[in-house]
C-alpha cells in the first residue's frame, strides 16, 4: 500500500521556522513512496469558531475535512505561541470536526488517521506544550496521534541559507519520525476501511 500522506503548515506566516520545517519534512517523505501532497493553514482561511451551532461550515472547513478524510497519514509542523498552539491551528481543527458533524454522511476526517506532530519553537522553548495540547485535541477527535513527536528549539536559526535543517542530529530526528508516520500509516491505513 502506498500511503496518502498531507503535510500541514499549521500557522498562516508565509516563510516562518513551522513553514520551513514542512518543507523539510515534505522533502523527506519525497524521497519515499507515497502520495504526498502539501497545505497550509493559509490555504484554508476560516471566521471565528464560536461553538457548534445552526447552519452550515464554511467551505474552507468542508475542503480541509474532505482533504484530511483521504489521507492516512498527516503531518503537521507547528509553533508555539504563548505556550500553546496558533490559534488559527485550533480554529481549524474545530472547524473541521464541525464540517464532519454537519456532513454525518462524509468519510470522518480524523477517525483513524495518523498524526505525527513537529515544532519549531523559538529561543529555548521547543514547543512542547503546543505540541501537548495538539495531541490532546487531535486525540479527542479520534485520530492516532503518534507518541514520537519532533521538536525544535530556536527555529529561527536552525535553518542554513537553502532552508535545510542545518543540524544532521535534527535531519535524523526528523528522519525517524517520518519512518514512523510512513510506517503507522501503512500498517493503520484507512484506504480500505
């Protein structure tokens, strides 16, 4: 099985240390079989999440389930902000779980797939608390949020001049975690299911 994998942004700043490092990530899963695709949380802006209620998800919310309702595997590289995630990232994932209750007919988004979760954090801090408040939502919405987890201290100068990790350490941290993703994802996959 060739797993179907999305790497995710999860913040909307164009060339930010989270970007840069879903590229990297997305640069080593190339190197793989599988179908890979791309997206930030840019890609998808969305209102305010103010709880569920009547009406209709936004079609940025319906796009992001219906994307995320074909993979296996998702990849979402992330920073820390005020020692939690970007608020657009929880917004999104609210949204989503909405779409998905709105639409009960549509393929869940989040049953089943498998999550590997990544920070760039900055200064000291490597995002480790975004990253557990992540793992606690995305896990609340059924996926399988994978207990390896990537995590980068001072992200702003963790990248040479061509936006490679600049470190081979953190290349192979990032290494083992996209085996583990491909490997979970192969073995959990839900094209069948």
């Amino acid at each position: 099985m060739i797993p179907r994998i999305l790497v995710l942004t999860g913040d909307t700043a164009p060339g930010s240390p989270s970007a840069r490092l879903a590229l990297e990530a997305t640069r080593a899963l190339s190197l793989t079989d599988v179908a890979l695709t791309g997206a930030s949380l840019a890609d998808y802006p969305l209102p305010f999440f103010e709880g569920p209620g009547g009406g209709e998800a936004p079609q940025n919310a319906r796009l992001l389930a219906q994307r995320l309702a074909l993979q296996d595997g998702l990849l979402i590289a992330l920073p820390e902000i005020n020692a939690g995630p970007p608020a657009a990232l929880k917004n999104a994932l609210d949204w989503v779980a909405a779409a998905a209750d709105m639409d009960r007919a549509a393929r869940p988004p989040f049953a089943r797939l498998v999550v590997a979760l990544a920070s760039a954090g900055s200064g000291r801090g490597d995002g480790r608390s975004a990253l557990w408040q992540v793992r606690a939502t995305l896990a609340a919405l059924g996926a399988e949020v994978l207990t390896a987890e990537f995590r980068l201290s001072a992200a702003e100068a963790a990248f040479d001049a061509k936006g490679r990790l600049a470190e081979s350490g953190d290349r192979t941290r990032l290494d083992e975690l996209v085996d583990r993703l491909l490997d979970t994802s192969r073995a959990l996959g839900r094209q069948g299911a």
